[in-house]
C-alpha cells in the first residue's frame, strides 16, 4: 500500500511536472515565436545593411595625379614616349580631350581636393613657398573627408604641396587615413631633400632639408630608392592589405615626372638612340617609370579582386615645363602660362562600371579639374552636396553615359598680383566702358571662346619636343597688348587672335570676368617666415606654428 501510494505520488508528481513542463514548453514556444519575430525585423535590418556593403557599396576610387606632365606626352599622343600601361588604360575608357587643369601645382591641387575656383580659396597667386605660412583653407571639407562619411578608407601617396606650416593642414589631419610622400612641391626623387631656393627666397639662402613623411613621422627610411617605386610600393601594399567590402579612394600624387630630372638608369635604355636631347631623354625615362607603376597598381587590383569595381581617374596637374623636358605640343605656352600649353591636360577615366558605348571612346566635353569633387563625391560615391558652394560641376552622367557636360563656361584664373611693368600706359585695348581692367592676369573659357587678359611675360610661343623635327615658333608680343580672343574649337593652338574682330564677345567675357572679380576672396600670398628653416627643426621641414 505504502508503495502504492508512493508510486500514486510519484505518478502525480510525474503528470503533474509533465503538463507543467509542456505548459512552460508551450509557453517558452511562444515566447520563441514572439522573441523570433523581433529578432526577424532585426535580422531582416542588419541583413539589408550587411549586404550594403558588397552589394551596394560605392566603387573604389583611385586618383593618380602626375606632376608637370606636359600634353604631347602620352603615348596615345605621341608615339615617342612609352606609355603602354597608360595607353591601354586610356583605350578601355573615356579619354578626355576638353579636359583643363591650372597651370601650376597648388591651385589644381587646391581644386581637386575642394571642388572650388582660385577665386574662393584664396590660392589666385602662385604656388605655396615651402617658407610661407599658407595652405588649403581649413574650414574646406576636403575630398577625402567627404568620402569618409561614405565611408571610404581614404589613403594618398606621393606629393600634397598644399602647405605644411601647421599640423592641421597635413594630409592625415585634412581627410586621409594614411600618407607616405612629401609636403612640400618637389624633392629629390633619390634623397627625398628639397633645398628652399628661387622665387620668393633670396639667391644666397640654403635652406635645405629631409622632406618625407610617413603619416606626421619624418623618415629617412627610403634614402636612395626612386620616389616612383617608393610610391607604387605603398600603394600596392594599401591594395594588398585593403578589406574589399569597405570602399577605397587612393590617391596616387606622383612626384613624376617633374624636376628634378632623375630616373634609374634602366628606364633610359629604350631612348639612348632614338632622343638625343639630354632633359628629353631623361624625362622620357621618368614617364616610362611612372608608366610601370600604374601598370603596377592596376595589376594589385586586378590581383586582389579591387579592379571590377573601381573607378580610376588620371590626369597631370599642369602643362609640361618646355625647359625641363616636357612637351605641349602643338598647343601653345608651357607650365605657368594661360595659354592651351600651360592648362589644357591630359586626362582620363576607366573603370570596368563605364557603360559599354563609353568604352573606348573621346570625350569632347569640357571639363575642369574642380569637376572631379562633385563627380566622386556626388556621382561616383553618391553623398549628397552642397552644389551652390562649389565651382565644379558632377559630370558623371557625361563619363558614365555620354550626357553632355553641364559645364560651359570654365574660369581659368584671376590673379590680381602679376602686374604688367611700370613702361605700360593705363589704357587698356577693351572697351572703356568695361570695368573690368585688361590690365589683370585672367583668362576665362566660355563654350567655343576663350579670353586672355594682362601681362604675358614668358613662353608665349610653341614649342616643339626635341624628338620632333618640326621647328618651334617664337611668339613677340607688343608692349602693352593686354587683350586675346580664341575660337578654341576652331584653334585649339590658339594661332588667330580674334579679339579685334569680335569686340562684342570680348565685352561678354570680361563682363563674365566682372562677375567673378567681384566675388573673390582676397589673396593669400604671406611673406616667408624665417621660422622655416629646415635648421631649425634638426634638418626636416616640418610644421613651424
Ligand atoms: C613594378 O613591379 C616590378 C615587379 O615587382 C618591379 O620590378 C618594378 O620595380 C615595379 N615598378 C615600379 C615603378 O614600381
Ligand atoms: C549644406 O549646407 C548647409 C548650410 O551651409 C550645411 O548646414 C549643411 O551641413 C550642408 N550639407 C552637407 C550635406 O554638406
């Protein structure tokens, strides 16, 4: 009995725990449910962002800039200079042959990393002096930073010279996660020194210092390699090393190809019998080695699984130095000047995302190096801008499906510092009644018509590349002329000046000139501070405020 009782206990207590126990399993199971459904929504979201990423994520960007390349010397132009990698680049995408930059260094870099005009930077007037306290206004949001918030890794290599005076103006604290190259404008491309000599420094100064920085480090440690390979070298490993599902934007600023004129001999051979011409023959040198390094890259792309998604632009920052080797030809001018020589680029884009009917193709479209900020940012990486405050134009649609350019008129520059010599008499040769003075450096493109103003002073002519045997044309100036009109369509070489004969389209375009004098910001061009001196900071240019 007392067993039976306790196996009557026990058979409650087993039933009794059985209902319980589906009870709490029935109750368990809609809590699962419910638990389940919540963490559905939440998968559901989390799964749409974590596909963002590889599905939806921007394109990989790379940007490579060369220093001083001169027009006529690309292979696609001109057969003499080996460019393989670039000519194969150029012919899987949209070469661009409207395409304008600034005809020296910090404005058109000023330009690619703020979407903006001179006019608006306060950069009108030469370039950033390794001694003055000037640089890249800091209230601009950079390139890189704006791709930042697309959330792109962001790394340059190479050449920034867009001032260096304070930390707060060096590439890793302006928008890239990481830089290895140089601050200032040029260097040796072996020792990685660059000595303070020319404009604006007195002749007796010999200012000289170590000028390569790994982030906010000076480094020594690339002594005697050639800045090209150093630079390929890092890239690569960025490309190397890079997560693919986060986007990238390289900046590749070759010191290449310009002064001074160094380069391993290796790169010299293919051009000891065919140029004769010393700077030319090395300079072609530099070119074929800057070639090798993008070939190089592309191939660290297509190795880690980067290049089916990435968009590459390139381009030189300014015309070529006919003195230092380069060639524009046959366009007119040099580096610094406003004629087609000294601003009109070689340039192009390709990417595997180009539209079919776009590959292969010439782009006649004008376009402008301030172009590239909106275009990435807006059109390529597609953050939203702020148009009204930019002078670039996004012409995406015009690369990525041939829509024509929304950019029709181009101010090339207003540089209220060149002044004319004191011999010049006040009047100009506009029309009076204009107030804006030919007397000002200017230049200003508008559809087919472009207007030069002020005092050209140097490399007016054309200049043919050593290699050729077509001779070059000198260009005498009269004293005084202040005024140039051009149908660049019609003469891209800028051979008639129409300026006498259509002095209706001369008063539109200085009154354009007006329009934009009266919106400029003023120049900064500060005198040099004795507290650059590399000697004072134990041989290193660095920061000095
Ligand atoms: C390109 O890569 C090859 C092979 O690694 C190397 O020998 C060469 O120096 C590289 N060229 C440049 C310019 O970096
Ligand atoms: C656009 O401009 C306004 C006013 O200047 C500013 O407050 C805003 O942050 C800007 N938006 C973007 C996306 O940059």
């Amino acid at each position: 009995m007392a067993s039976f009782i306790r196996n009557r206990a026990f058979a409650l207590l087993l039933i009794t725990s059985t209902v319980l126990l589906l009870l709490l399993l029935a109750f368990e199971h809609h809590i699962q449910r419910a638990v389940s459904t919540v963490s559905g929504r939440v998968l559901g979201l989390s799964h749409t962002y974590i596909n963002q990423p590889t599905d939806k994520r921007p394109p990989h960007i790379v940007f490579i800039l060369a220093d001083d390349y001169g027009f006529n010397d690309i292979g696609y132009r001109n057969p003499a200079m080996r460019t393989p990698n670039l000519d194969y680049l150029a012919s899987e995408g949209v070469k661009l042959d409207n395409y304008y930059v600034q005809p020296i260094c910090t404005p058109s870099r000023a330009q690619l990393m703020s979407g903006k005009y001179q006019i608006h930077t306060g950069l009108q007037h030469s370039i950033i002096w390794p001694a003055q306290p000037n640089c890249l206004p800091l209230d601009i949001t950079t390139l890189p930073q704006k791709l930042k918030q697309a959330g792109y890794a962001t790394h340059m290599a190479g050449k920034w010279h867009l001032g260096f005076y304070k930390k707060e103006c060096w590439p890793t604290n302006r928008g890239f996660d990481s830089f290895l190259g140089i601050l200032l404008g040029k260097g040796d491309h072996f020792l990685h020194t660059e000595a303070g000599s020319g404009t604006p420094y007195p002749s007796t100064w010999k200012w000289e210092g170590l000028d390569f920085r790994d982030g906010l480090q000076s480094t020594n440690a690339y002594s005697g390699i050639y800045s090209t390979h150093v630079i390929s070298k890092r890239v690569e490993h960025i490309i190397e090393n890079h997560e693919k599902d986060k986007p990238l934007f390289l900046y590749v600023s070759f010191q290449a190809v310009h002064t001074p004129l160094q380069v391993p001999k290796s790169y010299l051979k293919p051009f000891e019998s065919e140029i004769k011409n010393k700077k030319r023959r090395i300079y072609a040198g530099m070119t074929y080695c800057m070639d090798e390094a993008v070939g190089n890259i592309t191939e660290a792309l297509k190795n880690h699984g980067l290049w089916d998604d990435t968009v590459l632009v390139f381009s030189s920052d300014n015309g070529g130095r006919i003195d230092s080797g380069a060639s524009n030809w046959p366009l007119r001018g040099s580096k610094t000047t406003l004629w087609e020589g000294g601003v009109r680029a070689v340039g192009f884009v390709t990417s595997p995302l180009l539209s079919d009917k776009m590959k292969g193709t010439v782009s006649r479209e004008l376009i402008d190096i301030s172009d590239w900020y909106p275009t990435l940012i807006g059109g390529v990486a597609g953050v939203t801008l702020n148009g009204s405050e930019l002078d670039g134009f996004n012409i995406w649609e015009t690369l990525s499906n041939g829509k024509p350019s929304p950019r029709v008129e181009l101010l090339h520059n207003i540089d209220p510092l060149i002044t004319p010599p004191s011999t010049w008499s006040n009047e100009t040769t506009a029309n009076p009644k204009n107030t804006f003075s030919t007397r000002t450096y200017a230049a200003l493109r508008h559809r087919d018509w472009k207007i030069i103003t002020g005092y050209q002073k140097v490399n007016n002519g054309w200049y043919s590349p050593a290699e050729s045997s077509e001779p070059s044309i000198a260009s005498e100036i009269k004293p005084g002329k202040s005024v140039w009109l051009f149908n660049i369509t019609n003469d891209p070489k800028e051979i008639h000046d129409l300026s006498d004969h259509e002095p209706k389209i001369v008063n539109f375009l200085l009154e354009r000139l007006k329009v934009y004098q009266s919106g400029a910001s003023p120049v900064r061009y500060p005198d040099i501070d004795m507290d650059a001196n590399p000697a004072r900071h134990g041989g290193v240019w660095d920061s000095w405020e």
